[in-house]
C-alpha cells in the first residue's frame, strides 16, 4: 500500500512540474535555458584551463571580450536543442514514473501491453500540455513537441524493458546455479 501512494504521489508531482515549466511565459523560460547553458559553458572553459586543456595565461581585455561573445554565441545555438532534450527528459522521467506506479498496482510482470499503456498515457498527457502552453504568452503549442515528448516516453520505456530482461535473466541463472 505505500508503494502505491509513494509513486502516485510521485507521479503526480511530476505531472504538475511539467505543468509549471509550461506556464513560464517563454522569456521566462528562455532566459533560464539560456542561463543553464551558459551556467554550464562557463564551468566547461573552467575545467578546461585548469587541466590544461587551454592556455588562460596571456588574456588580454581583448581576449576576455572575445570569450565573452564566444559564450553568448555558442549559448543561442546551444538553446533550441536543449529546450527540445529538456521536453524529451520530462517524459522521461514521466514514463518511468508511471511504470512504477501501474508494477505498485499490478503485479511487476513485464507486459508490452504495460508498455504501450505508459506510452499513450504520456502521449495523451503531452497533448494537454501542449494544449495549455497555448494559453501562456509568448507559448506555441506544437505536435512535434508532443512528438518528441513521447520520443522521451519510449526511450524510458525501452531502457525499462532492456533493464527488466537483464535483471529477469540475472535472477533465472542466479536461481538455477542455488537449485
């Protein structure tokens, strides 16, 4: 009985995080995509310098200028692909969620039908997502996010069952070497 509230409550949770990531207005939301990656980018040059993979010694004003325009450059190229492996890992997270939580209610068999229950449930939450963004400023609401989103469900799903064979093989052999 707590695994069944544990992952529902969990996948709740999560359902409304989504959902508060998708009322950002897309300033908002774009500018804290574009402070991760420069976040990131920043930390990336740091460690870069400091093994050694970088020369840091001769920066002159013009050279930090330069780093600087370098930073903002690669983060607007890097913005669009990040925002869209964002969606993709929020469904990710999503999928293996509600896997968890149908294994508390059922029993842990694996099942392609569990499989493809997780996925439409993903899909048909993506479209309500999507259908919400339509009404935040400066949104777009776009198939091809749902589209990626479940792309996230199903990579989730396919790591699952990958996992859950390998495991189910591990335990035959392990049981067949102690019988």
């Amino acid at each position: 009985m707590t695994r069944k509230i544990i992952y529902t409550t969990l996948t709740i949770i999560w359902m409304i995080v989504i959902f508060i990531f998708s009322s950002m207005n897309s300033q908002e939301s774009n500018d804290k995509s574009k402070k991760t990656i420069k976040k990131a980018v920043i930390k990336t040059t740091q460690i870069s310098e400091k093994i050694g993979l970088v020369d840091n010694n001769n920066s002159s004003e013009k050279d930090i200028k330069n780093v600087d325009k370098t930073i903002n450059k690669k983060v607007n190229e890097l913005n669009y692909p990040l925002r869209k492996c964002a969606h993709a890992t929020e469904y990710v997270v999503l999928a293996i969620l509600i896997i968890f939580t149908i294994n508390a209610y059922t029993n842990k068999n694996y099942s392609i039908r569990k499989i493809l229950l997780v996925i439409l449930i993903c899909f048909l939450y993506s479209l309500t997502d999507e259908y919400h963004q339509s009404f935040v400023p400066g949104r777009t609401s776009l198939f091809t996010d749902c589209l990626i989103d479940t792309t996230g469900s199903i990579i989730a799903c396919v790591i699952y069952s990958v996992v859950k064979k390998i495991k189910d093989n591990f335990y035959k052999k392990k049981h067949r070497i102690l019988v």
